[in-house]
C-alpha cells in the first residue's frame, strides 16, 4: 500500500501570507498527485490534479508542483476563504485513492 | 441537479450493523464508478471501499475487509454500504463519492456527498 505523508499537521498564517505544504509518497507516484480543501461541515472540493493541473474555477493563487515522491501546494497571498484542511490523494495506485493525514490552515 | 445524498447513519452498539445508502441524481449512475469515503471525529480522510459502474469490481481498505461490503442498484441509482462488526474506531462521518478519470488519466472524487454520521457506542 502507498503511504502518503502531510506536513506540517498545522499551521498558523495571516491573510496575504505565501504557505507551501508538502507531501510525500511512499513510493514513486509520478505526477499521480491530487490536493483537495475541506471546510468544516463542506464536502471537500478538489483542487489540484495530476500533481499541477488547477481544477476549473480554482483561484489561480493555488499552484502544485512535484513528481515521483515528493510535491507541494502552495497558497499565494492566503484569503479569508483559504483557511480550511488540505488533503493530498495519490491516484497512482486506484481505485484504492489513499489520502494524507491532512493539514489544518489556521489564522494567526 | 448533480448531487449525492447519504442517509441510514445513526448510534449502534458494538459488533452491531448498520447499512448506509447513497441516493445519486443528475448524471448517468451507472456509468461512474463510486467510493465510500470516512473521516472519523478530529481525524483525515480515509478511503473505505470502491466499486465499479457495473458493479463487478469492487475493492476495500485493509481497515474494514471482512467486515463492510458496498453494492449498488444501477437501476434505483443508488450505492450502498453494509457495515457488520462494528467497532468504536468505525465512528465517522461516511461520504459517497464519485469517480471519475480527469484527461482520461488521473482518477479523483469530483463530487461528494454531506455525509452521514455513524457512531458506535454502548
């Protein structure tokens, strides 16, 4: 089974504030990479795929970057709606779409 | 409207049974192929169970085999998850989600249910 690893687990930030969150697989995934956000009581909402395709009607502040074992999300100039849980999924090893264990955006 | 409803979840004792439903509305059912999806209390998302347009594939996480068996009626439009043995670690929020192969490669959830909440307790 591919393992995938988040972190930080959490991070405090302001609005305006540049934040990069990292995840690693197990294994060699290729760009087989998928970010999604969660707010509390929201079904999550896919972000990013193939490790750096935005979804539609992402804000292009959202970018990812990455292949083989190690990527990133990254938040330019963080908004007020951008506080919520980020999960990376691989899509490598489907249909059993493993996630990370998350990371929390709080405002500091 | 393109949705997903969950419902039958609810406070069941341990080792007991508890069957969720998924009711889709529209797109296609049949044609996507579907998961079920947990996040138990202060926890991440885990992947539960997977299972074909047609049903004849179907595959489970290592955490509930054995145990929970997802099926679903193509003609009712509706996805299902039969849960047996339950255990107080099975306590979480259960998504239905679709499937679907973005640039005919990259599999991702692309719609989500609310959820259904399933709570296991003496």
């Amino acid at each position: 089974d591919i393992q995938m690893t988040q972190s930080p687990s959490s991070l405090s930030a302001s609005v305006g504030d540049r934040v990069t969150i990292t995840c690693r697989a197990s294994q060699n995934i290729n760009f087989y990479l998928n970010w999604y956000q969660h707010k509390p009581g929201k079904a999550p909402k896919l972000l990013i795929y193939a490790a750096s395709t935005l979804q539609s009607g992402v804000p292009s502040r959202f970018s990812g970057s990455g292949s083989g074992t190690d990527f990133t999300l990254t938040i330019t100039s963080l908004q007020p709606e951008d506080f919520a849980t980020y999960y990376c999924q691989q899509s490598y090893s489907t249909p059993e779409l493993a996630f990370g264990g998350g990371t929390k955006v709080e405002i500091k | 409207e393109v949705q997903l409803v969950e419902s039958g979840g609810g406070l069941v004792q341990p080792g007991g049974s508890l069957r969720l439903s998924c009711a889709a509305s529209g797109f296609t059912f049949s044609s996507y192929e579907m998961s079920w999806v947990r996040q138990a209390p202060g926890k991440g998302l885990e992947w539960v169970a997977f299972i074909s347009g047609s049903g004849e594939t179907i595959y489970y996480a290592d955490s509930v085999k054995g145990r929970f068996t997802i099926s679903r009626d193509n003609a009712k439009n509706s996805l299902y998850l039969q849960m047996g043995s339950l255990r107080a670690e099975d306590t979480a929020l259960y998504y239905c989600v679709r499937l679907i192969a973005l640039a005919g490669l990259y599999d991702v959830f692309d719609l989500w249910g609310q959820g259904t909440m399933v709570t296991v307790s003496s």
